[in-house]
C-alpha cells in the first residue's frame, strides 16, 4: 500500500506542478510590471509605447529593454498559441514593428 499511496503522491504533485507553473512564474520571476490589459489594446503603437515604457521603468529586468519588450510579447504570442484570434495576431506583430520603430530598430516585420 505504501508504494500505491507513493507513486498516487507523485502523480498528484506532478499534475499540480504542470497545472500552475505559470502561477509561479508571474508570482516570483523577474519579468516586467505590465500596464494592466496591455495585449487587449487595438492600436499596435499603443501596445509597443506601454512595452517601452515597463521596459524602462523595470529595475528588475536583466536585459536592455528593447529585449525585454521584445521577449514579453513574444512570450505573449507563444503562450496564447493556436486560440489567438488572427486579428489580435496581427495586431501584436504589428506591435513588434512598432516596438522596434520606438527603439530605432530595423524593421524585420514577416506579416506583411
């Protein structure tokens, strides 16, 4: 019985783990403070100013800003996956070109 009530312990644990990892992340990581619904916005330039403007501000942050913006919607855009709507998908790159425009980046934009 001790092995069952074990190995059931480990798979809870397991699940659990997997389930709220992202919890964890947003609570202890060193990720940027967000203006609240920043990937919401319909304006791709309103979206890259607020990026910028976190980026900047962070004192947590361990990269140059333009990367953290950069990294932060991204990792937006990866998470969200196949359920992201194509028009918010589209809105958001255009956000990175947006973002890299505020930075004088060049423009390496693959939407268009």
């Amino acid at each position: 019985m001790e092995c069952t009530a074990g190995i059931w312990y480990n798979f809870a644990m397991k699940k659990a783990t997997k389930e709220s990892w992202t919890q964890k992340i947003k609570e202890t990581s060193f990720a940027l403070d967000l203006q609240s619904g920043v990937f919401t916005f319909d304006n791709p330039r309103r979206i890259a100013e607020s990026l910028k403007e976190s980026a900047e501000n962070s004192t947590q942050r361990k990269a140059e800003p333009f990367q953290s913006a950069m990294s932060m919607l991204n990792y937006y855009i990866n998470r969200a996956g196949t359920k992201l709507p194509a028009e918010r998908k589209a809105i958001l790159e255009q956000a990175k070109d947006e973002l890299r425009a505020l930075f004088g980046r060049g423009n390496k934009s693959k939407h268009l």
